[in-house]
C-alpha cells in the first residue's frame, strides 16, 4: 500500500449553469513532501467549510485502481490522479477492504478512516456533467475521509501503514450502501454506529433512521 500522488489546491471561482460557484475541488499533484496539520495540507483549501473539511474531513482519499474505470465510463483517456479531488491518490486501500476507524502511518503521520465520500453537485461542476454525482454514488467508488491523529510530513511514494485494524471490521463500503439503502436493518445500522471514529454527523442521521423504523 502506498500513496501514488499527493493533490492540493485552492479554491476557485468559476460559472456553473448561471451561478458563480467557489470550489475547492480542483487538485494538482506536487512532487515536494508537505506537512500535514489537524485540518488539511500546507497549500490546500476547501471553499465551503460548512459541507468539507473540519477535522473528520481533513484528508480525502482514492484510490488509483478505480481511474481505469473512469477513464472508460467517462470517455477520457488522460483523466490524471487528483481528478476526484483527492489529496492522498492510494494504492491498495480499496473500500470493500478498508474499515471505519482504521488507524494508518504515511510518512511521519497518522491518520484514521471516518466516513465514505458523499459526492456534491461540485463533483458536477469538475466534470461538467450534470449527472456525474449520481453516476459516482451508484458505481460505489466513493473513496474515503481521514482524520489527523499526529501530524507529520508526506509525500509521493510514502508506504501507508496499517496502525491497527478497527475490531468492528465495518468497510467503507457498508456505510454507503446504508445510506443509500430503501430499507433499515437496524442490526447493521447499530454496528456502524457502535464505531467510535464515526463522525457524529453520520451517527445522528442513522440514529433518526433506527428511531423512524422502531416506531
């Protein structure tokens, strides 16, 4: 496991569909290693602070196996790594295989799994293609939020670490397709909210669906 491409960028303003929006989407990779604080990298923004970033969204990752998918559904052969608006572009952290509250060392730092990528209709305005986010939610390559335990310096190529494992074992994956779910398996929904790296956020919103399905 290791990160292929570290992404930063700051906000931009530009027209979508009549309206001025301000994104933070827009990544480049750089070559140097940077320090990697509570919040997010050196050189790096979000626009919207009231929907991204906060501590339990300081680093967003994806991983670089699900490019080949998008450059054939999307048609583009050149799509480059920081393209989902990723700061950590990963190799060999897939969703499926990646739990809640997963402690890992990059580089010097430390960092724990949260939560899944929600996309937004900025994920649109990258694309320039209205029906992107639904397109990324349905093909479940969301991707996957960290939060900063230590503080420390990354870069390109740095091995990523397995800490330790969430005993739990609740992938990324399962708390997607809760979300998405028509149904409630108040089992499942319980055991995800049992896990104490789940934002607080997540845990209110299924804890309003448990309560809606026992009444």
């Amino acid at each position: 496991m290791r990160l292929v491409s570290l992404n930063v960028g700051l906000p931009r303003t530009l027209e979508w569909h009549g309206q001025t929006v301000s994104t933070g989407i827009f990544k480049s990779p750089v070559s140097e290693r940077l320090p990697l604080r509570s919040l997010n990298l050196d050189g790096d923004r979000q626009a919207d602070l009231t929907v991204h970033g906060g501590p339990d969204k300081a680093v967003y990752a994806y991983p670089a196996e699900h490019y080949p998918f998008w450059r054939e559904r999307l048609g583009r052969a050149d799509l480059p790594y920081a393209s989902f608006g990723e700061n950590f572009t990963v190799e060999g952290l897939l969703e499926p295989e990646v739990f809640l509250g997963d402690v890992f060392r990059v580089g010097s730092a430390e960092l724990v799994v949260t939560q899944p990528r929600l996309p937004c209709y900025k994920l649109g305005v990258r694309f320039d293609r209205s029906d992107m986010t639904r397109m990324f939610l349905d093909s479940r390559r969301s991707g996957f939020y960290l939060r900063v335990l230590r503080e420390g310096e990354v870069g390109a190529g740095d091995a990523i670490e397995v800490v330790e494992h969430d005993p739990r074992q609740v992938p990324v994956t399962e708390v997607t397709e809760l979300y998405v779910a028509r149904t409630v398996d108040p089992a499942r929904l319980e055991r995800v909210m049992a896990v104490p790296a789940l934002p607080a956020s997540w845990r209110d919103w299924f804890a309003e669906r448990l309560a809606a399905a026992l009444t």
